[in-house]
C-alpha cells in the first residue's frame, strides 16, 4: 500500500539568485528513492527561527528494496536567507546558499538560462 511521506535524499545545492527587487531560491536535491516512488514535491513550510523549511515528500509504495536515482530541481520566490533546512527520510539537514549578486537585468537573464530557468 502507498503511503504519502518524507522521501531520501543524498545532496542538497542551493542557490538564490538576486533580482532588481526580489529573488529566487533554485534547489537541486539528488538521492535514491524506492522504486516505486512517485510525485516527489518539494513542501515550503513557514520560517522558524529566521530559518526557511523545505520538506521533501512523495508517495512511496511496495517496499522492494530496490532503488532508483533521481534528480529533481524546484525553484521559488523569496527573501534571501544565509542557510536553508531541508528535510527528507533521514532527518533534517542545513544547507548553506550560494548567493549570486544582482548585477544587471542581462546577468540576471543570463543565469536565469544558464540554470534553465525562464526569466522572470
């Protein structure tokens, strides 16, 4: 039977990417999930402590032991914090955030695709 909760993962990389007037955090996690996982998100809960929380969750069934590698990448809007909290199956980690400095609306749009990202 399938279950909806906290799914494994090995690496974490984030980044935030400065905008003229806001940001965007780009968060890539890698990492072997059982093989018949499926919907992986990526859950924004409120900031604790000045600290933003993401938990990465899924469905998980049918326990085989066999794994499969996966890579998933989710980006989203928000104020720029020094470290990010990720959660997966194994506990939660902090993950430091590589800052990209605002320079010009062309930079922007260059990383933006560099990361294969749509400009906002």
């Amino acid at each position: 039977m399938a279950y909806y909760g906290p799914v494994p993962f090995s690496t974490a990389e984030v980044v935030y990417v400065r905008g003229e007037h806001m940001g965007l955090y780009v968060v890539t996690l890698r990492g072997e999930a059982d093989d018949f996982t499926a919907g992986l998100e990526l859950v924004c809960d409120q900031k604790a402590g000045g600290v933003l929380n993401l938990r990465l969750m899924g469905w998980r069934g049918l326990l085989t032991g066999q794994k499969l590698p996966y890579q998933m990448t989710r980006h989203f809007l928000g104020s720029y914090q020094a470290r990010v909290e990720i959660e997966g199956a194994y506990g939660r980690f902090s993950i430091a955030v590589k800052d990209i400095p605002f320079v010009s609306r062309e930079a922007f749009a260059t990383t933006m695709r560099n990361l294969k990202l749509d400009p906002l």
